[in-house]
C-alpha cells in the first residue's frame, strides 16, 4: 500500500500542533512503519524536537546545506535545476532509541525563510499574471507529484502544518488523507473552528475532496469549563452538516507530552521522551489514526 499523507493544522498556535505530530510520527516509527515527517512551520518546532539534544546545530546544518522545505519550493520555482521532494530527507534523524535500536524516522526539516519564500512566489507569479487559484495549482501539482514518487518508500507522511493558511498548507491538506485539527476545549481555542473547518472544506469540496478534518482535543484540563466545550464539541461532530469529525482520544494537560529534548540526558529513549502516561495515550490516538487511513 501507498504511503497515507496525514496533515496537522490549525489557525491557531498553542494547540498542540507539533507535540501532536512528533508524538504520532515516533509511534508510528516505533511500530515498524516507515514515517517521514515534512516540517511547513517557520518555526521549526518539529524538526528541533526530532533532532532532540543538538537540534539547533543540525538545524542550522541543515539551513546551511540548502536541505530544508523552503530551498525544495526555492528551487522548483525561481533555480534552473530542481531537486525532487525526496532529494531533501534527512534520513534517521530521530535522536531517540526504542528497544535498544534508533528510532527510524525521517524528516524534510523547515527553515525561518520559507515564509519569505511564499511571499516571493506569491509576488513573482502574480506579476507574471497568475490568479491565486493558478498559483495554488501549480504549487500543488508539484508538490503532489512529488509526494506520488515518495509514497512507494513510505507507510505514512506527516504534515506539521503553521497557524492559519498558506500557499503550501492549502496544497498539503488537499494531498492528505487524513487532516487532524487540534483543539483545546475552551472558548478562545474553538472560536474560529468552525470558520477553519469550513474553509478546509470548502477549498476540498472545490476540488472534489470529500476529506473531513478531525478534531482533536488537546491540553484537557477536566475543569468545568473545559468539560461543557468539549461536550459541545462532540455535539456539533455528530450533527448532520458537521464540518469535522472527532477523535475519541483526549491528550491531557499534564508532563510527559513534549518534554525538552536537553532534559533526557545523552542517550534518550523513546520512553522517556513521552514519559508518564503519555505513550500509552499516544498508542490510543495511533490505533484511532490507523483505523481513519486504514
């Protein structure tokens, strides 16, 4: 089978977007399929938190050394030559171990400047006449026909995607099978759901996609508040003209879900990383995001 092209997004930071795809994409890895995971955030979040201890040094080899998201969308659109998607993996770049062996996950590592690089293209193109809808095409067509050489190497493809939406975001979430929205259960986090929700799904449905995003809720605290939200929630994934899906899984606000990769010493283990609780929660959410891409 294909690999399945998993995306994490949301308009909003803070949620958990990262935490969400790291722990998954390690617990895919660790139960033997073959995982890549494709940073889009400015940030880099993700990528610092799979290179673990040293991650800003291989980080900033990696910017250095042309090899990140933002140099593939560079050269495929202003550089004569052009590498492939596949040409960008920085392979086994986890630093952890699970049962004695390194974690086997690969990563494509983001960069400060892929923002700028959007706002390039964006500019470069519309002067050249080009509608956004003709811009969002192309981007996305090269990006799926990359993706389409990759899925034979791979069982599963992770997105983590930036806050709101971008060149890049909208043509990630229209390659994914799967679309997961973390969320967490409170007022100011679920304001603008429906509006994100609604809008993937109408980019999807004018596409002819009938993908539909799948909250998760993050960071659950058990408050009243936070208990009333979340029941709404459930409520509004259940009705007839929803706009997303639900995970049964809640990811509670507790340690043992990011933890700093300088804290778990020079040889750190999977168990360790995701200590507590916190595996055994990850393995609930895996089992659930298998049986969505099965």
């Amino acid at each position: 089978m294909s690999a399945r092209v998993i995306s994490i997004a949301n308009s909003k930071g803070g949620v958990g977007k990262t935490t969400t795809c790291v722990s998954l994409a390690e617990a895919f890895a660790a139960s033997g399929m073959r995982t890549l995971v494709i940073d889009l955030d400015t940030q880099a979040n993700a990528s610092l938190l799979i290179f673990g201890n040293n991650g800003d040094e291989h980080l900033f080899e990696a910017i250095n050394d042309y090899m990140t998201i933002s140099d593939w969308l560079l050269e495929n659109f202003f550089a004569n030559e052009q590498r492939r998607l596949g040409e960008f993996i920085i392979t086994d770049a986890s630093d952890v171990s699970f049962k004695g062996k390194p974690l086997p996950l690969d990563l494509i590592p983001s960069s400060p400047r892929l923002r700028k690089t959007e706002r390039e293209l964006i500019f470069e193109l519309t002067a050249k006449g080009y509608a956004m809808e003709a811009l969002q095409n192309q981007v996305g067509r090269r990006l799926r026909d990359d993706l389409n050489l990759l899925k034979a190497q791979y069982d599963v493809i992770l997105f983590d995607c930036p806050p709101g939406i971008s060149v890049m975001t909208e043509s990630v979430l229209a390659a994914s099978h799967l679309i997961i929205v973390p969320t967490i259960p409170d007022f100011m986090s679920t304001l603008g759901l429906d509006l994100f929700t609604g809008d993937i799904m109408k980019n999807l449905r004018d596409r002819d996609i009938e993908t539909l995003p799948c909250v998760l809720a993050t960071r659950y605290d058990g408050s009243s508040h936070q208990q009333v939200v979340l029941g709404a929630m459930r409520d509004a994934s259940s009705a007839a003209e929803t706009e997303f899906a639900m995970f049964k899984t809640v990811i509670p606000m507790k340690p043992g879900f990011a933890s700093n990769p300088i804290e778990l010493g020079p040889d750190p283990t999977l168990q360790a990383k995701w200590s507590g609780e916190a595996l055994a929660i990850i393995e609930q959410l895996l089992a659930e995001v298998r049986e969505k891409v099965a």
